[in-house]
C-alpha cells in the first residue's frame, strides 16, 4: 500500500516539475497530454527522454500554433479517419507518380507536407502496410471496369534492372473492331 502512494507522489512531482499542460496523471499513470500517451514515469530521465523526442517536440510546437480543443470521442475518431484519409491519399500519390515509398523518410519530402498539410507524414513501413493492398485492389477494379465484358489485348515485357530484381510491365486494352477501322 504504502508503494502506490509513493508512486503517486512521484507522478504528481512529475506533472508539477514539467507542467501540467504537458502532463498529467490518474495517480497510477503519467499521461503525455501532447501525444495522449502513457510515459514511463519509473525515472525522472524517462520522462526527460520523452520530452526530447522529435514528435513530442513537433506536437508541442503544433499546440503552442494552434488553439486547443477538447479532445471527446467523436474528435478523436474524425482525426483517425482523416489521418487515415490522409496516409492512403499520400500512398496513392505517391504509387501513381511512381515516387518510392522509402522517398517519405527523407527530410526534404517530409518538410512541406508537414508545414502544408500539419498532419505526420507516415513512415515508409506504415505506407507499405494493408492499404498498398487496397490501392492495388481499387486499381485492378479500374481495369476491369474499363475492359467491361470485352475482348482483350494485353502485353507483357519481362526486364531486369541495375540490382538484377525482375520487373514486369503490363499494358492491358479492349480490341475493338470500330477502332481499328479508324485507325487504318
């Protein structure tokens, strides 16, 4: 008993020493309120890591720009969509302009969107994740919407690049009688 109330002290010490705009507490858990995160409160130098971490920077920066609101459910839920909305949109952008996804993790890509957009940019591993899928998915359906139920030529050329990885490029169309005549 005695060791919880000793940990609440600490955490209440905490919240005190680095301000309660930035910390807060449940008496159990030290809470980063910029990052809505859990700290590990266990020594002092944890949360002096914490605090000089990038994104914590970043997101004290973007508070002290912006008024804060209060953050209830159906806020939180809004911005996960629309930082989902976001990544896919920047995925897609990225595939379709033929930009390398590890390109993201470079600091002159990141700049302007971060000043731009405010919204994080995904790392590169986060952009391959399931939605690469779901583009692909959505691009396939674009083919086979455009085909419909028609005849199809297709040309497959099979070549090897500069690190000897094999790459295929596929050219789909609808044979079609109408224009070929015009076109003779």
């Amino acid at each position: 008993m005695p060791e919880a109330a000793v940990e609440r002290r600490e955490l209440e010490k905490f919240v005190e020493e680095f301000g309660s705009e930035a910390f807060t507490t449940d008496g159990k858990v030290l809470t980063c309120e910029f990052r809505e995160k859990a700290i590990n409160a266990e020594k002092k130098y944890f949360v002096k890591q914490h605090m000089s971490t990038v994104i914590h920077k970043e997101r004290v920066r973007r508070a002290a720009n912006s008024n804060r609101s209060i953050c209830l459910l159906t806020n939180f839920v809004e911005l996960s969509s629309s930082e989902s909305s976001f990544s896919m949109d920047l995925r897609q952008m990225m595939i379709e302009a033929n930009i390398p996804l590890h390109k993201a993790q470079d600091q002159t890509f990141r700049k302007p969107l971060l000043q731009y957009c405010s919204q994080q940019v995904p790392d590169p591993k986060t952009l391959r994740g399931d939605c690469l899928k779901k583009l692909y998915d959505a691009r396939v359906q674009r083919v086979r919407d455009a085909v419909g139920n028609n005849p199809i030529w297709m040309s497959v050329d099979e070549t090897t690049d500069a690190k000897g990885q094999y790459d295929v490029n596929t050219i789909i169309g609808r044979l079609e009688a109408e224009e070929e005549m015009t076109r003779t």
